[in-house]
C-alpha cells in the first residue's frame, strides 16, 4: 500500500521501512497475483517432480493405510517405540482422503468414476495444501498493510517465488510450518502496531488526567481512558495454539516462532512505557492455549500409537511412558550424531551459503546482505543513530536470520528446512525485485526483477516437474500395467536408483471381499514393491529378479511377473549385463525424469555419427535418458533346485500368500 500522506509515511518511517516519497507511477493492483494463484492451482494439478520422500512418507503413505485401508509401507519414523512424527499433521494435510471415501460409493453409482483411483489420490491432497497456502498469502497482505507497504506488490512476490509454486502444493510439514509462520507475524505485527497506538494515547491521556483540576474533566478523561481497546493480551490464545501446534508439525517451529512471539512479550516494556509486570502477565496469558492444545496433541497421538486406551485413561491406569510426545522424541533422535550420519552431515555453513540463494534467490542474497549492514550499523553507529531494536522492521529481519543460524548448528541441512524464512525476507525486499515505474530505468533494479523471475521460472521447471519426475508417473503406469494382467498373476516391481516410491499409488486395497455366485472371495494383493534404491550395482538386479521370481512361486499357486523400475540413464547397463537364461523387455518409457545420483550422460565423444543420424540425431536419442524405463524381466527356466542364497535385508519384507483360502480364493 503506498504511503501516500505525511502521516503514513512517518509510521514507516517510524518502523524502519524505506519512505516512498514520491507518487508511484505503477499502481498497486491485484491483477498479478490472481494470475499467480491461478498458476499454483493449476501446477499442483500438473507438477510431476518428487522434491523430497517426506512429501508422501511423513503424511499420505500412512494415512492411505489408515483411513483407506490402502497397501502402503510405515515408515520407520511411525513404527519404532519413540515415533517422532505427530498423527495431527498427517491427519490434517490427508483429510481430502476422508472427504474421497465419503464420496467414492455415491460418484462410482452415479457417474462410473473412480475416486480412489492414484491419479485423484495423488492430486486431491495437492489442491487442498495449495488452498491451505492461500492463508500464508493473506497474512503477508495484511502484515504489509500494518507496515504502510504495497501489499499486492509484496504478495506479487511472494507468489511468484517457486517455493509458493512447488513446495506450497505439496503435503511436507515445512509447508504447513510456513504458513503458520505467515500467520504468526501477521498477528504479531497487528498486536505491535495497535498496541503501540493505544499505549500511546493511554499516556498522553494519563498526562491531562493528572493535570487537569476540574472534577467533571478528570471524569471526562477517565472515561476516554476506559474507552481504550484492550492490548495486552490480545491474540494470545491465537497464538498459543499455533505456536505448540507448529511445534508438533516441526519442533523446529519454536525456533521459528520465538522471536516474532518475543516481539509480542515486550511490546512497549523495552521502550518502558510500559513496567515488567506486563512481560509476566503476557507471559502467563499464553499458558491456557499452550496446555488444551498440548494436552490435545499428546492424547491423540498416544491414542493413536497405542501407548494408551481410552479405558485406561478414564480410570486414570497409566504411568510417565503411557503417553507419546513426538516433539521430544524428534529431538532426542536428533541430538544423535550417529542418527543424523544416516541422512547425511553437511558443513555448518550450508544453510548460509547455499540454501539460502538455492530457495530465495536474489532476495536471499539481499537479505543477507542487509543483516550485514543492520550488525555494521548497530556496532559502528552512536546511539542516537543506532537501529530501533524494538521495531517491526528490526523483527522481521530477526525471524529470518535467526533461525537461519541456530539451524545451522545441526550438520543435517537441506534448504527445505529454511522455507519459513520466505515471509520475513518478502515484507523486507520486495520493493527490490519489482520495477516500480515504467518509465524510469534502474540498471540495477530491473537486473535484480530479471534474475528474480528467472531464477524462480527456472526452479519451477527443475523441482516441479524433472527431479525425480518420473517416480510419481511410473506408479500410475505400474498399476494400469497390473490392471491388463491375465486373472491370478501378481506383479513384483523392484524400484531401483529412485527416491522411495510412494506405494499407496498402486490402490491395493486390503480385505476387500467380493461376492460371486454365492461365494465370497477375499481380494488378495497383486502387486508387491521392492525399493531397492541405490545399494546394489545394477548388474546384480538379474540376480535379484530371478530370487524373487522364485520366492514368489514358491509361495503362492499364482503367476508371477518381475518389473524392473530403473532411470533410463542406467538401463543401458541392465541391459549389457543380461544372462543367457533371462530375457529383458521395455514395457514403457516414463519421459521426463532427472536424477541427480545417476544424471544423463549427454557427451558425443564416444558415439560413432553416420550418415542416417549426425550430432543432432544423437544428441536427441540421448535426451531419452532423461526417463524411467519399465522393463520386464522374462525367466526362460526357474532353477527351483539350486537358489540364489544370501537374500537382501529387502526381500526379507515379502509377503506370501499362503492362507487358508480355498479355491484360489473363497472363504
């Protein structure tokens, strides 16, 4: 919002923001953030790219299980003694599951659709975290507004940034941690700036009630006076709840939230218009709030893992291990060096020096740069020239650089981390990655406008559609594959130099019973996943096939078929390395795949030109290693009298089929 009186642009002034001084020649519109919000709405439609396993692993492939009753694989952060993972995020981010259930049996009578079908599995979840990321927007609107800034300008930027685009469609608890972490600073600055009028007026009115003479004026004050609205403890059960629910999404989010929730604590204590007294009852004001939503989140993830019944707890029968706090589970895991070994340590600058410019681009280089300015101002300046340290301004580059650096004392660093970092970082800078008029060129501004635009086009190409791009697709087509098998033949896909496949995909529903011809038949599982990931040479999935080809005749009367599930950037190997008594077959090529652990070979070096294909011929065909090759493996003979020993820690997971069903089936 432009500042366009004296008063308005005293308070920015006041606050630390640059004043605008003259009339902005580009108005302040809507226009492009509605097309930005179309845009996210439509990505998470189309967006194929796998950011990371916990998108799926951390929320969907659990609650597909529960609520669906869906085949899909636990993941070991919700199956060991002391899970570290709280069910009310993954419940919240899996409720479209609900709403589908509820309304699968009425859409498959009405209109023959499937709404359990993994393309509506994989999507619904998606449009509803791109809903869920609207309130994020919100919130930095009416956070620019209380700062006397252009607030479609900053939400402009701030929608524009591919972590809006990618990573806010996408079900990671660090989603849900940013927009609670808009919310938070927008409550915070609101509770800064009335508080800061009302104190304000309460003192001059406390001055002319004392000198004042007359009975009927120190009556009339003292009715103004009471007419003040409250400040003290406004917002505190609001922030309360979100501040320990944000905790059981991500411990890291009382990092997050500690300063903009310091911020609200001393609203007019460090300038002392205001006695300590107030810092204590405000204090005080927000342990309500933290102890029901505690107590709330503790109860049902013991519930839910359960450590605890409802018995047991009406007749109070439980003890100090009764009850489940994921929180601090999380971080006793994460205190361990040897733990954190396991997903990989990375140098204490990481976050600083690549991260921050990897997620946030040029505004991170900027933001970085004016701590550097605000740490030099504040050491080298007198004190009349000193930074306002109780300013919204001097808050808002606290909450990005702060936890920037206590997260850079954990070695285990990735830039998903950081995304809470974005809202401060837009209200500071987005006037300098927006050109403010049409008609006066800065060198420098519109080199900062294009670099942010294309650096933010180019990561939504990257994240959102090719890392990884073709691990979602390739479940799709594993499960229309399964579909086209021949009756009583189970397919066995083995993954291989993939992210971890999110096998609620495949829609293998458990105890599904049908009815034929008076005999009810259990539905048994068709297709079994084997995430082999990166441990064993590629040669070596020959072997690997043929033991579970024979695991699966072994213990079932079905058929058997092996898929290998492999970057096309690789497949050449299997291929090379292929035994006589096997026979390899591409069923599909999945296009639009980048793995960064086994990337294209694009060089011509070694590739004879002929007449029929020159460089460019060449080079083309080698563009198709940017994609999932689906291959079936073919056994001429199963030597049933001599197998493989020495299984792999994976195939230990197989499940048979042996039951006690008769024919095949009927109970």
């Amino acid at each position: 919002m432009e500042c366009a009186n004296k008063n308005k642009d005293k308070i920015s002034s006041k606050y630390g923001f640059p004043r605008v001084a003259t009339k902005v020649r580009i108005r302040d519109s809507a226009i492009l953030w509605v097309l930005l919000a179309c845009a996210r709405l439509y990505l998470a439609t189309v967006q194929t790219g796998y950011i990371h396993p916990d998108e799926f692993h951390q929320s969907l492939q659990v609650m597909a299980g529960d609520m669906l009753n869906i085949d899909a694989k636990r993941p070991w952060e919700f199956k060991s003694d002391t899970p570290i993972r709280s069910v009310t995020f993954s419940a919240l981010v899996s409720l479209p599951f609900l709403v589908l259930k509820s309304l699968a049996p009425l859409v498959s009578s009405t209109l023959g659709y499937d709404l359990l079908s993994p393309r509506v599995l994989l999507v619904a979840p998606r449009i509803f975290m791109t809903l869920f990321s609207f309130l994020a927007d919100y919130s930095v609107y009416r956070a620019a507004r209380l700062c006397y800034l252009r607030p479609w300008t900053c939400v402009e930027v701030f929608a524009s940034s591919y972590v809006m685009l990618v990573y806010a469609t996408r079900t990671l608890s660090n989603t849900v941690e940013l927009v609670l972490m808009a919310v938070v600073m927008w409550r915070v600055c609101e509770s800064m700036v009335d508080s800061t009028k009302v104190i304000r007026k309460d003192n001059i009115l406390k001055d002319l009630y004392e000198n004042v003479s007359s009975v009927q004026e120190r009556v009339r004050v003292a009715r103004m006076r009471s007419r003040l609205p409250t400040y003290n403890y406004v917002d505190s059960a609001l922030l309360s709840v979100l501040v320990t629910y944000g905790i059981f999404v991500r411990p890291t989010f009382l990092v997050y939230s500690f300063v903009p929730l310091a911020f609200w604590l001393q609203r007019g204590v460090v300038t002392k218009e205001l006695d300590f007294s107030h810092f204590n009852l405000r204090c005080l004001s927000l342990l309500p709030g933290i102890f029901i939503t505690f107590t709330i989140c503790v109860l049902a993830d013991s519930f839910y893992y359960g450590s605890i019944t409802f018995t047991e707890l009406v007749h109070w029968n439980v003890t100090g291990h009764s009850f489940v706090i994921t929180p601090f589970n999380f971080l006793l895991y994460n205190s361990k060096q040897n733990n954190l070994a396991v997903h990989g340590l990375h140098p204490y600058y990481l976050h600083l020096a690549v991260n921050i410019p990897l997620l946030h681009g040029i505004l991170g280089i900027l933001g970085l740069y004016t701590v550097s300015r605000y740490i030099t101002s504040f050491i080298i300046h007198n004190m009349t020239r000193k930074p306002r340290v109780s300013s919204i301004a001097t808050m808002l580059l606290a909450s990005f650089i702060v936890p920037v650096l206590v997260l850079s004392l954990v070695p285990h660093q990735e830039p998903r981390f950081l995304l809470p970092t974005l809202p401060p970082l837009v209200l500071i800078h987005a006037d300098s990655v927006v050109i403010l008029s049409a008609r006066r060129i800065k060198v420098t501004q519109h080199l900062a406008f294009l670099t942010w635009h294309v650096w933010n086009i180019l990561c939504v190409v990257f994240f959102g559609f090719l890392h990884q791009g073709g691990v979602t697709k390739t479940m799709l087509q594993v499960h229309q594959h399964s579909l086209q098998m021949p009756p009583h033949t189970n397919t066995h896909v083995i993954f291989s130099r993939l992210y971890s496949p999110p096998t609620f995909l495949l829609a293998q529903q458990l105890g599904v019973v049908a009815e034929t011809e008076g005999h009810k038949y259990l539905m048994t599982r068709s297709i079994f996943a084997y995430d082999e990931g990166g441990r064993q040479p590629v040669e070596s999935l020959h072997q690997l096939a043929a033991k579970i080809h024979y695991q699966a005749l072994s213990n079932s009367s079905r058929g058997a078929e092996v898929v290998v599930c492999l970057p096309a950037s690789v497949s050449g190997e299997l291929f090379s390395t292929q035994p006589a008594q096997i026979k390899l077959r591409l069923l599909h090529r999945i296009r639009g795949h980048l793995t960064l652990e086994d990337p294209p070979d694009l060089s011509l070096a070694t590739i004879p030109v002929t007449e029929s294909c020159s460089h460019l011929c060449q080079f083309m065909r080698r563009l198709d290693q940017f994609s999932v090759d689906i291959v079936a493996v073919e056994f001429d003979k199963v030597e049933a009298d001599h197998p493989d020993e020495g299984l792999p820690p994976t195939l230990h997971n197989i499940h048979t089929q042996k039951t006690s069903l008769r024919k095949d089936g009927e109970l």
